[in-house]
C-alpha cells in the first residue's frame, strides 16, 4: 500500500492497521451489535497479516472505524472486504464509504478493479453502504450470488451470506 493512507482529512487520519489495532476493531465491532464477533485474535491476524489491505479511521487518538480486507489468492484482481464498521459515534457522515472507496483507491496499486463482500439478505445497512461505495466508485455492482448458504454454517443460526459484487472500477 502506498503511504497516503496516513493522511489527515477533517480530523480523522487515515492509515493502515497494525496489531495494536486489533483489540480496538473488536471493541468496535462487538459495539455495533450488527457484525459477526470474531475473536480478538482473528482481528490481530487481519491487522498483521492484511494491514497492507486494510484501513483504520483514527480521531484524537482512538480508532473509529476500519476495514478489514484482503486480496484472494484465486482473484488478484479483487480485494474482498471481510468488515466494515464506524463507532456508533461516527456513523451518518459518510465515514463507511471513505473507507471503503480509499481502500479500493489504495488497493489499485496491486492491479485490483473489484470489490466484493459478503453481506446477508437482512442486513439494509451494510446493503446501502456498499450501494453507496458503488455508486461514489461509479462503478457497476450485483448483489445476488449466493455466497455461503445457511446450511453451509452448520448448527449456527446464521443467514444465507450474498455476494456483493462492484466492478469492474475504472480509474
């Protein structure tokens, strides 16, 4: 990733995680009451692991909202955003889509011209963030693959995941 990501725009710096991030995107996460809670150690791995993929939003010295993403191995032309998620303190500002279109912007300097995620049927807010990031990539998507059924999560209660496909993004 380049090291524009450490830039500063209206109070908020910008920048890669690393794995002091780590318990602080779980806190995050475990806030919102919405996400899949992984556990602490799986955002360590994301953050060590993936950082060059990902973003964090940090304001007066707390994170406030990241990205987790990585680039598949059998898609080096698609980064694939694992979470997204704003502290409930910083959401309705657009914050969700920056960091989804900056990583996007960041991760181009791979060869990147996706963007997917797993998003389920349910879930309206994560649908219009993505629809929004779309929209401000100016780039096509789909949102009807089916990704993971809920048969494929075993015993757990867990809705059917879709895929949530933008692309292809031109400059």
């Amino acid at each position: 990733m380049n090291t524009e990501n450490s830039r500063e725009i209206n109070g908020i710096v910008f920048r890669n995680p690393t794995t002091e991030d780590g318990k602080s995107l779980w806190e995050i996460t475990k806030a919102s009451g919405a996400l899949d809670l992984n556990s602490v150690y799986h955002y360590l791995i994301m953050c060590r692991h993936f950082g060059r993929t990902g973003l964090v939003a940090q304001k007066q010295g707390q994170v406030v909202g990241f990205v987790t993403a990585y680039i598949p191995p059998p898609s080096p032309d698609t980064i694939f955003v694992w979470q997204v998620a704003v502290d409930a303190k910083e959401r309705g500002q657009g914050l969700g889509v920056h960091l989804l279109t900056r990583v996007f912007q960041n991760a181009k300097a791979f060869g990147v011209q996706y963007l997917d995620a797993t998003i389920t049927p349910s879930n309206q807010a994560s649908i219009g963030l993505f629809t929004a990031a779309a929209r401000a990539l100016d780039a096509p998507f789909v949102f009807e693959e089916d990704f993971f059924s809920a048969a494929d999560f075993g015993q757990n209660v867990h809705e059917a995941e879709k895929l949530f496909h933008i692309g292809p993004i031109s400059d």
